[in-house]
C-alpha cells in the first residue's frame, strides 16, 4: 500500500489498481507495528527543519513490526562521490529528462506546513545532529537571511537548503488532446518556453547526516548506510 501527499498522484496510482491513499509522512493512519517493511523514497528532503525530518523517521519507525526492515533515500549533497560524478550531473547536457518528470500536484503542495509538536529532547537531538554535520566539513554555504537559493539544474549543490525549479508543461491544446500537464525540470530543452515555474524546497544531506539522525533514535537500528547515484541511503531494522 502506498501513500503520498499529493492527490495527482494517488489518482494515477488508483487508475492502475494500486492501493494509495493520500496523507502526510509526519503523520501516517497506519496502525503502529502492522507493517513488515517500509520505504521512503525522495521524501524526507523536502521537510524543512532537522525536528521534522527526525519525526518524519520516527513516524516510519513506528509503522514497522519488531524485526520489520525500512530503507530510506535522500537526495546527497555530494553529487560528485569517491571522484565519480552522479548520475545528475552526467546527464546535465541531455536533451530528455524523463526519469524527473513529475504529475502537477508534486510541485504545488504547500510550502508553510504547521510544525508538528516536539519535545525538547528532540529539539537537542536535532541540534547536535546539524553540529555533527558541520564538524564533519560539509562545505554548504550557511542561508544569510530567509531567502533560499535557487539551484541550476544539473550542477553542484552550494548550499544544503535550497529551492529546485520545474516548469509546468502546459500551453493551448488541440482538440482531443490529453489534458494531462507534466513538469519538466528547468533547463531542459522541454522547458525553455514554458511556464509557469514552481519551486520546490529541498534539504540536501551531507554525508553521515541521514545515518546520525536514524541512531539518535532508539527503537531502531541502522543495518546499512551507503551511497547510490547521488543519494544516501539507510537501512533500518525496527527493535
């Protein structure tokens, strides 16, 4: 069964007799230790804050049975890795982006998500986790004010907050042409005349930053942490 919280996309899925269900990732209506294994891909980098990509873990942890395994994927601000360049930054001059498209409702879920309540352990926790991140020499560049940079597609990550740009394939349709829209990201071919442009918000994690957040929590236990296509990734075992 899968859940996401855009309705596009949970639409699509019920058009091909797959179970989905809309919902948020901080807050899943699944009963606690009923599921045998869990993933979560390309989602925990778009939470805003250290406390509600730790909740967002949590939340996951709960769902797994004792012994149920989960594994996680989170966009890497490394993009160059052990002198290899990601599959991303390979594809930089590509005319085609298919693997990025993306259904409309992805890239206009609102931005300004109520903070869920946290106690001040976790708010600790949360706190040591980014000093750990700096200590380890991320090089991303610290936000001067409120305003995020925007990054240009397939290139290095400058900083790890961070809004991406994709732009809403649309324009006058012919008769009896499909009415679905898809985003393309920007800078690619498809997107040069096309508007408008939605940003959406990415934390990118440096390395150990995913895995020091999973072992800050004691009901699980990391059994794999490695490195694939520009993305670090966990492998959880619930206790």
């Amino acid at each position: 069964v899968g859940c996401d919280r855009s309705k596009n996309l949970v639409d699509i899925c019920g058009e091909k007799n797959f179970q989905a269900f809309v919902c948020d990732a901080l807050s899943v209506p699944i009963r606690s230790g009923s599921c045998d294994a869990c993933i979560s891909i390309a989602v925990i980098h778009h939470f805003s804050t250290a406390e509600r990509r730790l909740a967002t873990i949590r939340e996951l942890a709960r769902l797994l049975r004792p012994g149920g395994m989960a594994l996680i994927y989170v966009w890497a601000m490394e993009q160059e890795y052990k002198n290899q360049k990601s599959k991303y930054l390979k594809e930089k001059n590509s005319s085609k982006d298919k693997e990025e498209e993306i259904s409309t409702g992805m890239a206009q879920a609102p931005l300004s998500d109520q903070m869920p309540d946290s106690n001040s352990q976790d708010s600790a926790r949360s706190s040591q986790l980014l000093s750990d991140s700096k200590d380890k020499g991320c090089d991303a560049e610290p936000v001067a004010d409120s305003r995020l940079p925007v990054h240009t597609n397939r290139t290095s990550f400058h900083s790890q907050d961070l809004l991406v740009p994709w732009h809403l394939k649309g324009g006058p349709k012919k008769k009896g042409e499909s009415a679905d829209t898809v985003l393309f990201p920007a800078g690619s071919k498809e997107s040069q005349e096309l508007s408008p442009v939605f940003h959406r918000y990415y934390h990118v994690f440096c390395e150990g930053e995913l895995e020091a957040a999973c072992r800050s929590l004691d009901c699980v236990k990391v059994q794999k942490s490695y490195y694939d296509q520009g993305n670090w990734c966990v492998v959880l075992e619930k206790l």
